[in-house]
C-alpha cells in the first residue's frame, strides 16, 4: 500500500528507531518493534483488504468517521485515512478499493 504521514513528526518518528523507541517504549514494553511491523505490514499489503487479520483493520466512528485503524497493541492503534482523491474505483465500504493511506496516528488509545 502507498503510504504518506499527516505529520512529518510521525514520518520522522517511524523512520527513527531510536526516537520511536525512547518516546513510546515504556516499563518493559517494546512498543516501537510493534509500532514498525504494524507500518510494515500496511506497506506489504496491496491493499487494505491483504493486511493481515491479526492487525484487525476496522472502519471507526464518531469524531474518526472515515478513518480506519489497525491494532499495534490490544490498547493503541495506527489511525489512517484513504488517500484516494477523484478516483472513481474507490469505495470507503470496499477494504480492496483502499490502496493508498495517509497516517495521522501512530500509537494512539482512543477508547
């Protein structure tokens, strides 16, 4: 999947072990490694629809309507939108459609 980040702190961040590491590691939990193969896996799938299910990609509500999420860990989520701009085959209800994203979120708890 094509991939671009809302935020180039977060583009910084996923790019940079280290940094990802001492800002989100925390009591033992190796959350960067989490963080990086959730990332990882968006980009090896072709399309929404080809991440792999453990990863739970799901469409979210409320303030998120129009969003989707995948699990980096049971409690925090990679939040994303469709980058699919006048393009007439894409569909928010068809997770095949959903080929290109636009990270705003990298490790956040929204419950």
């Amino acid at each position: 999947m094509n991939i671009r980040f809302d935020d180039p702190k977060h583009e910084k961040l996923a790019n940079d072990f280290d940094a990802l590491s001492k800002r989100y590691d925390k009591k033992g939990q190796k959350n960067a490694d989490e963080i990086i193969a959730t990332i990882d896996a968006l980009r090896a799938a072709n399309s929404l629809y080809e991440v792999p299910p453990s990863f739970r990609p799901h469409p979210l509500k409320a303030e998120y309507k129009g969003f989707f999420a995948v699990d980096v860990t049971s409690t925090h989520r990679v939040i994303f939108k469709p980058d699919h701009k006048d393009d007439p085959n894409f569909r928010i209800d068809n997770f095949k459609s959903i080929t290109s994203i636009i990270i705003v979120e990298i490790f956040l708890n929204y419950h």
